[in-house]
C-alpha cells in the first residue's frame, strides 16, 4: 500500500512537472478596460492559428499586476493588461519576486466616460464639480478647511446642476480606470486648491491621506461595482438617476442605451480623446512576461498579432469595438519596441 501511494504521489508530481515547466495556452490578467480587445485577439488567435484560444481574466489593473508579479512559474501569468502604466512599486515587486525581463506595451487610447441612461436629458459637467462629487472631503464654504462632503444632489454643488440624486457606479480601489480617473479628475483639480496643498504641506501623518488629492468618499453615493464594466452597465439601465463610470469602449458598445455626459463641455469621442481635447483620456498597456516565452511558444505569435495594424491600426478589427488608435509614427516605433522585446527599465516609470 506504501508502496503503491509512493508511486501515485511520484506520478502525481512528474505531471505536476510537466504542465509547470510548457504549456501551450497562454494566461492573461488584468484591466477590465483592456479585457475587451484582449479577448478579441485572443479568440483570433484560436481561430485562425494551431495555437489554442488563450485565458483572458478581467482581475483589474492592480489585480493584475499581483498575479503576473507573483513569480516566474508557469503557474502565473504570461502577460497583464492595463488601463494605466505600470507603478514603479509594482515593478519593484516584480523583481523582488524574479521577475525581471519584462517587455511595456501601449496598443492605443481610451477615454473614460462619465455616463448616464440615455432616458435622461444631455449632461454637462466641469471637471472641477465631478471631482467635488465624489471625493470623501471638500472645500468648506469659506475655503478655509476641509469638511466631509456633503452634496446630496447635484444642485448642491452647483445650482446651476439638476435637481437630481447624486448616485455614482464606479470602479473599485483595484482598478487602473479608478487609478487614471482619480489622477485625471481629483488630482489634476484638488492640487490647485489651496486648503488642499496646505495640508500637503504639513508633515504629519494626519494628513498623509491627502498625499494624492483623491480620497474617494465612502457614505454610499459612489458605489463600487466590481472590476466588470457590464455591471455598471446594467445597473444604469436599472436606476436612472445614477452615473458610471467606465471605459469609452463599453459606451460604444451600448450606444443605443447610454450616453456620456459632456465634462468641461467636450464630448467622449475618438476624435477628442486622442487629441486630450477630452480631459478623461489615457494610454492602455499590456506587459509581457519574456522568461515564458520558450515555454509559451504562442506568446510570440499572440503578441505579434495584437501589434499588427489588423488589430490597433486606424482601421484594425479593435478599432471597431471601441480602441483608439495611436498616431501612425508611435505606433510604428512602440511595435517594434515590442517586437524586440525591449526590455522594462524602472527609470522608464518615473517620467
């Protein structure tokens, strides 16, 4: 019997071996931004190569980047999406756990919508008035000190805003799109406001919170909803009054039920999100893990397919669901970065 459980145990392992040391699907983590075009290079891989249809899991930006910088097993990711640039912590991570040869991949722009039932009247806001919305603390009325916000309605921030409930679905604290809207919104208005750097200013940990300028209220008016955009999506088709927020490919993609509001009286479009007209707008990434490669033999393939003009080009298959292309020379000049598998330096973060 010993002898027996002995043999099971070494089988058990040698399989164990083998499926660690080649697998042949590739695993993909990461935004739920990118998910989208992720997938849909993935299933054209499937079908038009011998490579299976490789894994793609929406785990959020952040999420995403625990799992590929977990370690060099082939138990882990292959590669993770992004709606924001890798953090240097992160990288720092990554290393800390072997993972040192890594290649950045931008595959083009996104703009995140602030979005509503297309039942309602059209919306515009300031970015200033979306930031007082949904941050924990804001300006008292003298502007003196920072008091727990205390907008009910959209009327109260600004009375030239409707009469309306202010109910907010939006990313969680894991998600790169929460990530970029809080640098994008909060950040890029509160470090303007004096009664914000004052406190900045001040050295003590009270007031490290408002190191960033984007502490997200919690009382129930901006609602976490997961790292699923659909979900959001549904939920505005159930409550009216409320907003999400989430990337510009989901409003496309359910343009007949959503429309996005106007922040500082620019639309969400191609047209303005590429030129940063659009004051949501971000880069997407994805990073790929080259000590796989050997052991992954798709990875090289999938990667190229996912930089071919067929996919990010102007007129590629991505293009369709949402994905807006970079311009023609950084297009060009980050594939064939990619291609070469240039590696990740943490200096390359911190500009």
């Amino acid at each position: 019997m010993t002898f027996k459980k002995t043999t099971v145990a070494l089988l058990a392992s040698a399989a164990l071996t083998v499926s660690l040391s080649a697998r042949d699907q590739i695993k993909i983590v990461g935004s739920s931004t990118v998910y989208p075009f992720s997938s849909a290079v993935a299933e054209e891989l499937g079908a038009t190569t011998k490579f299976p249809t490789p894994v793609v899991e929406s785990t959020g930006s952040g999420g995403g980047m625990k799992l590929f910088c977990a370690g060099n097993d082939l138990n882990t990711p292959d590669i993770t999406n992004a709606s924001r640039r890798m953090k240097a912590k992160e990288f720092t991570m990554c290393e800390k756990n072997g993972v040192t040869d890594i290649t950045e991949s931008v595959i083009g722009y996104d703009g995140i919508a602030f979005a509503q039932s297309k039942s309602n009247p059209a919306f515009n806001i300031t970015s200033e008035q979306l930031a007082l919305a949904v941050a924990a603390e804001v300006p008292s009325k003298d502007g003196k000190s920072l008091i727990a916000n205390p907008y009910k309605k959209w009327s109260d921030i600004d009375a030239s805003l409707p009469n309306r409930e202010i109910i907010i679905y939006g990313p969680p604290k894991s998600s790169g799109t929460r990530d970029a809207f809080e640098e994008l919104v909060m950040q890029k208005v509160f470090k303007k406001m004096p009664v914000y750097t004052d406190l900045f200013k001040k050295d003590n940990k009270a007031n490290k919170k408002y190191k960033k300028y984007s502490v997200v209220r919690t009382d129930g008016v901006y609602v976490p909803s997961g790292e699923n955009d659909n979900i959001i999506v549904q939920k505005l088709n159930k409550n009216k009054e409320a907003f999400g927020i989430f990337g510009f490919s989901f409003l496309i993609e359910n343009d007949d039920k959503l429309s996005g509001a106007t922040i500082n009286n620019v639309s969400p479009t191609p047209e303005t999100i590429s030129s940063g007209e659009y004051p949501v707008s971000r880069s997407l990434f994805f990073y790929i893990k080259n000590s796989h490669k050997k052991e992954v033999p798709s990875m090289n393939k999938y990667v190229e397919m996912f930089m071919s003009e067929n996919m990010i080009g102007p007129d590629g298959i991505l293009a369709e669901i949402g994905l807006i292309s970079l311009p023609d020379a950084t297009r060009s000049e980050i594939r064939n970065a990619v291609m070469s598998s240039k590696k990740l330096k943490i200096e390359d973060l911190k500009h």
